[in-house]
C-alpha cells in the first residue's frame, strides 16, 4: 500500500463509534498490519456528533490527523444520512456502509448525494435491538463492514472481536454481540 488505507465513522456518542474503530483497528493489528484508530470529537456528550477513524497500511503511518479523503464511510446513525459530512472528502466508486432498512437503492433515492458511491446498508439498529436489547449497532456494523470490505478472514475476525470484549463483558454480553456481528454479516446488502 502506497498510502494507507482509510475508513471513516460516522456516529453520535452512545451508539459505539470509537469502540468500532479501536475493536478494528486491534483485530486487524493481528494480522501484522499498522494501525491506528482514534476518535474525534465536538463537544463531548451522549448523542453528540462523533467520528473515528481507521488507517490501515503495510507500512508505518506516519500522518497524525483526521482523514479527510476516505476509502470508506461507514455510517453508523442514520440520522447522520442527509448530512454533507458523511459523503465530504469520498471519492465516486468508493464504498458507503450505512445502518438503515432501507436497500442500497432506495436509499440513494432518499439521498440523492450518495448515487455516485457504492453503498451497502444493514439494519444495525434491529439487529442490537433484537439481539444486545439495546440500540448500540456498532457490533452489527463491524460484521457488515468485514462482508462488505474482506480486511481479514471472518473467522479471525470473530475470534479477535470475542478475545477482546472477553476482556470487558459477561460471556453473555460477548455471546450476543458475536451473534449480532454474524447476523450482519449475513444481511448486509
């Protein structure tokens, strides 16, 4: 890679953003890839606008700020949808990954600023409902994100994802949330 791969996240404070892009960024630093994920926020606050990023290269990064040009938007609160913010800096052809039922194709008619990029959608927020009993899809989003953007076997995905949060949550808690990123992994569209 000449330059590092990147992904932007779009979110609110409270539906997982920065938690996305940290459990990305240490499943793909298995692999022997440099890394960095990191947050950036406004004022700090549940519900607040957030966004995280994702550097991802074969070779050290050595850029230390937002990213600007993304490979990749993944768009974590659908509220966020008709805003400029989510689509600024993505080239034409590049992907769009958005939490809404809506199919890729109804929702570039809803949001006609997304026709020129390739956009998938899975419903995250009914997967961590019916699943996680909580509106927190940033775990369904991951599945999706690694169906739409193969950046690591998904078996090794799974396993980097429960190592992790075996370290923070209840097996029951790890149990749901490797369920809701299987589930999202199958019905991304």
């Amino acid at each position: 890679m000449e330059k590092p791969f990147e992904i932007r996240w779009h979110g609110r404070g409270g539906l997982g953003a920065k938690t996305a892009a940290l459990l990305l960024g240490e499943a793909l630093a298995k692999t022997g890839k440099y890394i960095q994920a990191f947050p950036e926020y406004g004022p700090e606050r549940r519900g607040a606008p957030v966004k995280s990023y994702n550097r991802i290269s074969d070779k050290p990064i050595r850029i230390h700020s937002g990213i600007k040009e993304p490979d990749v938007v993944v768009v974590i609160d659908p509220t966020l949808l008709g805003t400029k913010a989510v689509v600024e800096g993505l080239k034409p052809g590049n992907k769009f990954l958005a939490n809404s039922s809506l199919s890729p194709e109804d929702l570039k008619k809803k949001f006609p600023q997304l026709e020129p990029f390739e956009v998938h959608t899975v419903d995250a927020t009914k997967i961590a409902l019916d699943i996680l009993g909580r509106n927190i899809p940033n775990t369904p989003m991951l599945g999706a994100l690694i169906k739409v953007l193969p950046l690591l076997p998904f078996d090794d995905f799974l396993k980097a994802i429960e190592e992790r949060l075996s370290h923070k949550f209840s097996t029951d808690i790890v149990e749901k949330n490797i369920e809701a990123v299987k589930r999202a992994y199958e019905e991304v569209e």
